[in-house]
C-alpha cells in the first residue's frame, strides 16, 4: 500500500499511456493507497480530455478536492478513499528553509495557513460541474494524444 501517488505521465498513443487515464486505472489507484494515502494529480479542467480525467478520478475515489495554486497557474486533484484533511502550511517545514520560503512566497503559498485555502471545488462541486462529462474507461477510451502536423495536442476520441 501507498501513502502518495502521482500519475504524471504524458498522455501519448504512440506509447500507450492515454489509456492510463482511465477511470479502471484510477479504481487500482485507490486499491492501492493505505489508510488515509493521496492520489494527487496535476489537471487544469480547462479542456474535455482534463475533464474525462477528472470523471474517472471522481468515479474511482470516495474524496476528491480540486486545489488552484492561482499563481503558479497549476490545479491538482486530490483524491482518498478517506477523508482529506491539509495540514498547516508544510512548506514551512522544508529542509532548504529560505529557497523553498521565498519560492512559497513567490506562488502565494507564505501566507497561506494551509492547502486548504487553496480548494476550489470540493467533491459535490465537482459533481455536479463534471456531471455530463464521461470518462474515458476500458470499454471505451475517449483520452488521446494527437499529432497535427507536427503540433501535438491533446484530443478527445469519439
């Protein structure tokens, strides 16, 4: 059992990992996670194919939270089987001190008492805001990586 995963592979087709982000991948996720372990995963909500994720993340555990570091511009899932509780500002606590205190000031994080000030959505809003998407699953993968001339770009498989 884990007490952290972190799914951070780049969807591709040419490699296979597309179906990696599949709501099947993401139930072995929780399967796997000890007591009071995380899934944490880097997704923006931005585009249909971070949505499908985001479905198969909810489908797949029984807490999920979406947190927005609004100005580093990154959004992560935090996904449990058990409730998620933040701890009070663990960057305050790193070994490197100053790099990793003027870094947490840089994103907004100095201030912050914990990553709870952070949440955005919590798992009834994200229900409902995800609530006509589809993951992509097994029997159906919709999550795939295209190649346009040369410009990659992400895609959702009909």
């Amino acid at each position: 059992r884990y007490d952290l995963i972190l799914p951070d592979v780049f969807i591709s087709s040419l490699t296979g990992t597309s179906y990696l982000y599949n709501r099947e991948f993401f139930e072995l996720c929780a399967q796997h996670l000890a007591p009071g372990g995380r899934m944490v995963m880097n997704v923006y909500l931005d585009t249909d194919v971070d949505r499908a994720i985001a479905k198969g993340v909810l489908e797949a555990f029984d807490y999920v939270d979406y947190l927005k570091i609004p100005y580093a511009g990154l959004g992560y899932l935090v996904a449990s089987n058990d409730p998620i509780v933040y701890p009070e500002a663990p960057w305050r606590d790193f070994a490197d001190g100053e790099a990793t205190l003027a870094r947490s000031r840089q994103l907004g994080l100095a201030t912050a008492a914990s990553l709870a000030d952070f949440k955005v959505l919590d798992q009834e809003r994200l229900r409902r805001q995800l609530s006509e998407v589809r993951p992509s699953t097994d029997d159906h993968p919709i999550v795939d990586y295209l190649n346009f001339g040369g410009d990659a770009r992400q895609a959702l498989v009909q």
